[in-house]
C-alpha cells in the first residue's frame, strides 16, 4: 500500500511506494516490477516519509498529553539543571527541555509525549501501551504445563520493571556447593548472576514494543531460564552469530536507560553472556529468532 507525501519543489503530492520485507529481505515496487531493495533504495524511501523514518520510541504518542507524563519528577528535574546552569535566565523551558530530551515533540496539537517519555518518565506506561510488562513465572518441573509455583508481573515504568525483575530473579537462584577443595566448603550460584542481569535487561531494552500487545516473559523451569520477548534481531543485530554485531530497535529508550545506569551501550553483552556461561560450566546459549527471540539458559550439568 504506497503512502503520499508532499513535495514543496514540484508542489504537489508524491506516492512513496512501501518497503516489504520477507524472511528479513527488503522488497521494493518500481514501475511495473517488484526487485529486491538496496540499502540505497530503503534509505531514499525514509528520507521521503519524515515522520515514518522517526524510530518508534521517538515518535509523538497520538492522544497522548504532556499531563501523562510524570510531571513533578520532571519539573524537578528541569529545575535543578536550571539552578546548576551557568546563565539559568537563558535556560530552556520546560517544554523545550522536553524536547530536547526526546521526551516530548511539538504536534500541530502541542507538545506531546514520546514513547519514550511515556515508557520511561510516564504515570502509568501500561495505560499506553499494555504489552510493555514482564511477566515471570517458576514452574514446578521441567515443562510448561508442570505447576505454576510462582508468578510476578513486572508493570510501571521500564527502571520500575527492571528493578522487580532484578529483585526476583536474585531471589530466586539458590546457592548450590562446589566440589570440595581440603577441608573448605564452597557455593555458588546455580545460574551466573551478570547473565541473567544481562538477559533482563535486553527484555526491556531491545523488544519490539510498536504493534503487539505481547510481554516479555522469563520462564524458570527446574533445568533451565527461558526469555523471551516480542520482535525478532533488529538491523545489524540480525547479522551473523546471534550477539555478534549490536543495533538498537529503540535507541532513545537505551539512552535513557543508561543515563539512569540501568544499561552500558557498549555491544558486548551476549558475548559476555556466552563467555561467563562458558568459564561456569554451563551448557552453550540457545537462541531462536523468528518473530520473538527467545534465549535460554541451561543449568550445569
């Protein structure tokens, strides 16, 4: 279905043709025909549609107002940067400061939140967007229909969620002895910990969050962890090994996280993940890639 964009240089209104993608290959209609799209050709398309080349988390959320956000939090925030800034008379105002944080956009309605301002700096994100949860759950066996024996939803704002899952999943590892070296006995975790703090954090990060009402979910089962989340590897991160080359599906999102500490941004973290499972003993990563990504990891042997 081609889109219409108008062009101030020829005054009129221009059809933009669609990219389609199949098994992740861009297709393109030109004229009568229908070829494989180059780098150059998606590229020139996006350039054509303005706000569509706008990463999601960037985007202004339609029906959406800046009273959703969480303005005291904020305007604190504003505030003390204010204070701090060498000439705080000529400092940016509320609103533009939004802006300016990829908070907020200027509509023809006003400003209005981003995704990323509703999902990061929002009064209730699941209002919004109501997939944007992670759900946890421990089974009482070593497959899905075994008992459910423990079960959190991780809901609010993405560091909120962060937090809980966390929480939990350092709950939940039990400390389990290591062979015996003389008279010392010694534990340790079952699962690596920076693993699976690795692994909740691609939950809330790197999903694909436009367009499915899907969670993020962790399954821990007797044997092994199973995350996943909705949307498969985005860009360059589809390339190659999976963890090999790093893209960022929502890269305001990311900044966000790491300015509040929550991610590095660094492209390491699968290849940490697989080297700290290696130097523990535990089985290789599992991963499947289709319209989710699921990765799993196994306990020790």
């Amino acid at each position: 279905m081609c889109c219409w964009v108008w062009t101030s240089a020829a005054s009129r209104w221009v059809r933009v043709p669609p990219v389609v993608e199949e098994n992740r290959v861009p297709w393109v209609r030109v004229g009568t025909t229908t070829r494989r799209a180059s780098q150059a050709d998606v590229a020139r398309l996006q350039e054509r549609r303005p706000e569509s080349r706008l990463p999601f988390d960037l985007r202004p959320w339609p029906g959406s107002a800046l009273d959703d956000l969480d303005l005291p939090r904020l305007r604190e925030g504003w505030r003390l940067e204010r204070e701090l800034n060498v000439d705080p008379e000529t400092y940016p105002g509320f609103e533009i400061w939004l802006g300016q944080r990829d908070l907020a956009r200027r509509t023809a309605r006003g400003w209005t939140p981003t995704a990323t301002g509703l999902l990061v700096q929002g009064i209730d994100p699941q209002s919004w967007s109501p997939g944007a949860i992670v759900e946890l759950a421990r089974y009482g066996g070593r497959d899905f229909d075994a008992p459910v024996l423990f079960r959190r939803t991780a809901t609010g704002r993405l560091a909120d969620q962060l937090d809980v899952l966390w929480a939990q999943l350092q709950a939940h590892v039990a400390e389990l002895p290591s062979p015996d070296t003389g008279i010392r006995s010694s534990f340790r975790p079952e699962y690596p910990l920076e693993v699976l703090k690795e692994l909740a954090r691609n939950l809330v990060q790197h999903r694909l969050y436009e367009g499915t009402n899907a969670p993020g979910r962790v399954s821990w089962l007797e044997d092994r962890i199973v995350f996943s989340n909705p949307g498969g590897p985005y860009g360059q991160a589809g390339q190659g090994t999976f963890g090999e080359h790093s893209d960022y599906r929502n890269p305001t999102i990311t900044r966000h996280l790491v300015d509040l500490g929550y991610v590095e941004r660094l492209g390491r973290g699968i290849r940490r993940v697989r080297a700290l499972l290696a130097k523990e003993g535990h089985p290789e990563l599992e991963v499947e890639t289709d319209n989710f990504t699921t990765v799993t990891v196994r306990r020790r042997a």
